[in-house]
C-alpha cells in the first residue's frame, strides 16, 4: 500500500467523472497500477472487485452517490473546475470559462487563479483541446487564448514572448489580419479550431491554463 500512499490522494466525493470498468481480483493494488497514461484517479470496489480508471471528472453537475476516490497527485486543481485532459503524453490544466470578459480582464482572472490565458505551443495540444472542444462544448464557441499583437508592430507573441509566425497553419484562412473595419486586431482567439486575431475589447468565453 505505500504505492498509493506516494502517488494518490484519498477523497471522499460526489463528483461526477467519466471512467472505464473492468474487474480486477487482485485488488486495489492492481487496480492503481492500471491508473498510467490518461488517467487522473480511480475508484475500486472491494465486494465486486471492480476497478473504474477515470480519465477525467469535472463538477457542477447533479451529484452521484459518495465515492471514495483515489486521485493521482496531480499539480491541477480539480475542484476548482480545472480539467487535466491528456491525450497520449500531452497534458493540459484548463478551466473554460463562460462569461466574456475582454482580452485583458480574461488574462487578469486567469492570472489570479495562479494560471494565465493558454497558449498552444505544440500542434498535438491544439488537437487536444480542439477536440474537446469539439466532444464536449461547441467548435462554433470563440475562446480568448494567450497571444496578441502586443507591440502593435503586427506580430503576434504567445505571453512568454514566443512569436506565432503569421504563416503558422493554424491561422483560420484570412488571419491574422492585425486590422479590420478600423480597428486593431490585436488579441487571440480560438475558434472553429483555428487561430484568429480579434479586437481586444470584444467579450468573448476564455481558456485559463495553469503550469502542471
Ligand atoms: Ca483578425
């Protein structure tokens, strides 16, 4: 039991998660060990010897009976309404949030919260988080992300100062067009997927990330 002891937190929840299930007579033992790649805590049940892997469990939603969780120590603050989604060896600490704010308040919300406004780096995390996007919210949804034209010399720079080159696939067809219809478009958005350069003061959802 030291395993669990140095990998997993014990909690007692009512939080709703989605999972896969399979019987594992060896014990909760066996159970942790199957709790690798893509999975954030698992639940074992000692009668029926069943072990539930939970990829991902969320809150704000009409509460299950208790269930006693053995969560990974993951640096992702799940009860805040972070997600920890992996895809393969991609990981990501996100939290959508759904009330539009401008660029900048999004930001300072993000970096209160201890996280900052997400920046995509690499393309399997753009799929990553476009996919979920995609399963779970709307592709259509217009999110505030972690770059913007902050010279206003037309180039865009993730918040760590790394710049997106206008010629990165992920521009939507069009973008970045740094002006439009006598504004600046200075701010990044996400939205059908692709990156796109907005208005800053428009009020749009945002993605808050945080280091993990
Ligand atoms: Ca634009």
């Amino acid at each position: 039991m030291e395993i669990l002891t140095s990998l997993y937190t014990i909690i007692i929840t009512s939080i709703p998660y989605s999972s896969v299930s399979f019987l594992t007579p060896k014990g909760i033992l066996s159970c942790s060990i199957h709790c690798r790649e893509g999975c954030v805590a698992f639940t074992y049940n000692e009668l029926t010897s069943s072990c539930n892997l939970v990829s991902e469990f969320y809150t704000g939603t009409p509460p299950i009976s208790p269930t006693r969780f053995y969560m990974k120590n993951i640096n992702c603050p799940l009860l805040d309404e972070y997600k920890y989604i992996t895809m393969g060896t991609t990981k990501a600490c996100v939290k959508f949030i759904s009330y539009t704010p401008h660029w900048f308040d999004a930001q300072t919300v993000c970096q209160a919260e201890g996280g900052f406004l997400i920046q995509f780096k690499t393309i399997e995390k753009t799929n990553m988080i476009n996919q979920y996007i995609t399963d779970r919210l709307s592709i259509y949804d217009q999110w505030w992300i972690g770059f913007r034209d902050k010279y206003d010399n037309n180039v865009s720079y993730w918040l760590d100062d790394d710049i997106l080159s206008r010629y990165d696939p992920r521009w939507y067809p069009g973008e970045p067009s740094f002006h439009s219809y006598g504004k600046h478009d200075d701010c990044g958005v996400l939205k059908e997927g692709k990156f796109w350069d907005y208005y800053c003061i428009n009020p749009l959802k945002f993605i808050c990330e945080k280091t993990i």
